[in-house]
C-alpha cells in the first residue's frame, strides 16, 4: 500500500541506496488516526499481528481488526477517566492486548509508559511516582498482579489499576471492559510534537529517567523498518524483544506498519532458539531483528534451515565476527547492523543495499548529520576516536526521531544538547570508508544481553548489605550475553572475603532486583582505585 510514502521524502542513489530521507507530517498527526485506521480503510482485512505462544496458541489480526479494537479500548479506558496527557503504565510482556492498548492510548492523547514485567514492586513504585501515573494495565500474571497491588499501595499516587483476560481483585478487567465499549470514537485533537510514549532509560549516575517522545517519533521509523530491516508490503517481520523495551518500538509496531508489514509476537517465558526457528518457518517470516546474544544461541543450536527469512539484522551491543560468519554460512544471510538509543532512533546502519562490514555499525543514516567529537572538542578524523554526535538542521528545525524532553529533568535535557548539539555518550572512531566501529560508553551503562543496567542501580541494593564497606558494579566480557554484570567489594570491617560470602551477596542482590540485572560475578578488593576527586575509576576495573 505504500501507506508510508504520505509521510515522507526518499532519495536514492544510482544503486538504490537511501541517500535522502525527510518525514512530513500535518500539524495533528496521529499514529492511531492516520495510520492504523487509514489501514483499516485501505487493506481491512489484511494481516496486522499474528501471535502465538510456546504451547500452541495463536491468534491472527487484521488491520480492521486492530483499528476496532483500538477504539473500543480507547473508550473503555476514557470511560474510567483516562484522557489527553495522562500517563499510563503498561506491562503486558509480549500479550497481544498491548498493540491495541497502545494504539488506544495514542488515539486518546495519554503517553503510553511502557515497562517490562521483570521490575520489582520498587522499580514499579519509583516510576509510578516519578511520572504520576494514572492507570496501569498488565498482565494476568498472579506474581505481576501482586507486585503492581503492592506497588500502588505503597505509592502516593492512586492509579486505576487493570489487567487482562481474567478478573482479578482491585483490578477491572479490560479485556471485558473493551467487550463493552463502543466501536465508535470521535477524534481526539493531538498534536504532533505532544508526548506520545516515555521509556525509561538506565543512566549512571542515578536511577532511570523518563525519555519522552513525540508523535512524529512513529514516523522516523520508517527507515528503520523500511531501509534498514527490509520490512515488505505484506511480509511478516520478528523482532525479538519484550514490549517493556524500546527495541519493541523499532521492530513491533510502528515502521513495520507504516510499510504495511505485520508483525510476528512469539509470546514465550523462556528463550529456546529451536521454538525461534520453529516459528519462523511455521508462519513464514520473512525479516528478522534480534540483539547479537539471541544470534549467538541460534548459531549453537543450528540456525541452517529457515527458507522464509530473507533479511536479518540487529543492534544493542556489539557484534562477535565469529557469529556473523557462522550466520552467514548457515543461512547465507549477511547480518546487517544498526545503531541508536531509547532517546533516538537508528542513527547509524548497514543500510539495505550497502556492504556490511562485520562489528561495524555502519554509516550515519540520511536521518542524521553524524560526527565523532574529540576530548578536546575538535570533530574526530579517519582512526580518531571520538564521541557520537549528531548536529541539528541548520535550519533550526526540530531533529527528527530525537527525543524531546526528560521528565521533569529539564537540566540534563539541556545537558545532552550542550553547544547546540545532541551527545550520545557512546564512543566510536570512523574508517577512511565513513563506516563507524564502536568504542564504548563515555558513562558507565552496562549492555547485557540486549539490557541496559546503570550500575547505580545494583549498588544501591549492594550496600545494604552490612558485609559492603564500598562497591562498584561494571560490566565485563561475557561470550554469551556480550557483558555480564560483576560487583567489586570492599568488604567492611569483621568480614572476611570469602566464597560463602561472595555467593551470599549475590544471592541478597539477585533477590532485590530484576532478574536481566542479577550480579554473576562478585570480586573483593582491599580499596578501590580512584581519581584525584576521589571518584571510582571504573574504566580501570574493566581493564578498559
């Protein structure tokens, strides 16, 4: 259908590679609108969401399908006072209710908080706090619904609190609520640059912070999905990823639907690479995005036999060449990497019909003017390393697909947009052929397995310990998940650095915070080196 063409400006080269790219929009764009339900009009009866689960469930969505039910959610949920600007928190794992909540609350104007279910009834309360919530959906869960009561009664905000499928106490059930409502919605004035979706993101130096994006967030997608994961008119795209994630937002709704490309959802608890290949060759997906840990597993357990897949690629951390070769050789598809954050979206890439290089991220998109910025604030050369940074329109427009504000943190808003440009904090050096090869964090996040820990995060808890004099967590080389999280301690006095208590400081942290945070490595140290201002010299703790 070609939906995505309405929205924006392509330029291409004499190979047909993107070369230009510019994404036009009205004044009231609306994802929920003027794409869901243009699709509906358009193609109502073709394919928007195919689901199933691990035992043999599934379901099948059309885009008709999608749009009422989006409608109807959307009144049920104003129904129970929901309305433009308030935030609502969602966590649905990978259940289907979520693509048609979300659609909802776009159609309404509220800003979607998506979160995953892993968080602890804290991690819940601090963004229940932090963002003044106003509802919360979730899933069925008997442990998800304990913590989300436990998590509200604690708060001081009084959220409307539902989930799905099943009534449950203190809870409404919207899956029953969305049975009841009209299918009819009136449109609701939005604006473009109003908040659409807030992420929350791991930093350093404190706990996670809201990244806020806009409704024209939806729209820089397009490359993503259109010219970087290849999605087709028709085809059926798989990116592996929980809908508490940002990469949900790359790879499970929107680019992918503004191509008119439907969308896979293998909803499963635990990853098995076999049930992976199962399902791509059972329902034929044709493109696939998943983090280098997923490919490594499928390259193990043999990823040989998927004839439906044409175009792979993927992002989050970096890429071992040995896993692009074994790919490549069993499959003989080329893996095609990308680069960007929870607050942009993809800035670098192997673009669709360019030469990937394994390990690098690729080339600046069209989307962006990318340079590396030296220490000393000079623009990096060719072998220099230098920090990624991208550089406005000069003509002082809006950049599109960066994020447009962190909650309620207007000082590090303006921080990361220091001398007029936006700092990424990741580091990278360039080749004479303009293909970028990542460095490392300026700050210290921790990219484990597709997840990005602060490590302030685990040395919090870590010190409540009475056995903890001083700690630091860092991320360390790990074949499977990329890094795995280890805590280095000092131990306080009348404590000995034992491997009893090396597993009991595991085991107390593991308890207290979500599972794709568990420290794996627990290292005593007499003193910690340290800076002159008497900071801890993490980079040295890595043997950076």
């Amino acid at each position: 259908m070609d939906i995505y063409k309405s929205f924006c400006t392509e330029r291409f080269d004499e190979n047909g590679v993107l070369t230009g790219f510019h994404i036009n929009y009205p004044d009231n764009y609306n994802f929920g609108y003027d794409v869901v339900d243009e699709l509906a009009r358009r193609a109502p009866e073709q394919r928007a969401l195919v689901w199933c689960t691990a035992e043999g469930d599934e379901r099948v969505f059309s885009f008709r399908e999608i749009s009422e039910l989006s409608s109807r959610a959307a009144n049920a949920l104003a129904a129970q006072g929901i309305k433009k600007g308030d935030r609502v928190l969602v966590m649905l794992k990978r259940h289907y209710e979520y693509w048609y909540t979300a659609v909802a609350l776009h159609k309404l104007g509220a800003v979607l908080i998506p979160v995953t279910h892993m968080l602890t009834a804290d991690d819940i309360v601090y963004r229940l706090e932090g963002a003044d919530v106003r509802g919360v959906v979730c899933a069925p869960d008997d442990a998800i619904l304990k913590k989300v009561a436990r998590a509200a009664e604690k708060s001081s905000v009084n959220p409307i609190l539902w989930t799905v499928q099943r009534d449950a106490p203190g809870f409404r059930n919207l899956t029953q609520d969305i049975e009841n409502a009209s299918p009819e919605l009136e449109r609701v004035t939005t604006l473009a640059h109003e908040p659409m979706i807030m992420y929350f993101t791991s930093g350093t130096t404190g706990y996670p912070k809201g990244v806020i994006h806009d409704h024209t967030y939806t729209l820089a997608h397009i490359l993503t999905a259109k010219h970087w994961q290849n999605v087709q008119d028709g085809g059926l795209h798989l990116t592996v990823a929980e809908t508490g994630w940002g990469k949900a937002s790359w790879g499970k709704i929107y680019g992918q639907w503004l191509c008119s490309c439907a969308v896979m959802v293998f909803d499963f608890e635990s990853f098995d690479p076999r049930n992976m290949t199962s399902v791509i060759n059972r329902y034929g997906v044709t493109s696939f995005c998943a983090p280098p840990t997923i490919y490594r597993y499928l390259v193990k357990k043999g990823a040989h036999h998927m004839p439906s897949l044409k175009y792979a690629t993927t992002a989050g951390e970096a890429l071992n060449p040995e896993v692009f070769k074994s790919f490549l050789e069993q499959t003989g598809l080329t893996l095609m990497e990308g680069f960007g954050q929870t607050e942009s979206t993809l800035i670098l890439a192997n673009l669709v019909g360019t030469q990937s290089r394994p390990g690098s991220m690729g080339r600046p998109t069209p989307l962006y003017h990318v340079e590396l910025l030296r220490d000393d604030g000079e623009y990096a050369g060719v072998g220099e390393i230098g920090e990624i940074v991208i550089i406005p329109p000069a003509d002082g427009s809006r950049q599109a697909g960066i994020f447009s504000e962190y909650n309620e943190n207007p000082g590090l808003y303006r921080y990361v947009w220091r001398g007029g440009i936006y700092h990424t904090g990741d580091t990278a050096w360039r080749d004479e052929d303009g293909y970028f090869w990542f460095n490392g964090r300026i700050d210290d996040v921790i990219k484990t397995g597709g997840f990005r820990v602060g490590p302030f995060e685990i040395e919090n808890v870590l010190m409540e310990h009475p056995a903890v004099m001083e700690c630091s967590v860092v991320g360390i080389p790990d074949a499977l998940r990329g890094q795995a999280i280890k805590a280095i301690v000092v131990p306080a006095p009348g404590y000995e650095p034992t491997s009893a208590l090396q597993k009991e400081l595991r085991e107390f942290c593991n308890k207290r915070v979500a599972e794709y945070k568990w420290v794996r490595v627990v290292e005593f140290v007499s003193e910690m080196p340290k800076t002159i201002s008497g900071k801890i010299r993490k980079v040295e703790q890595r043997g950076d």
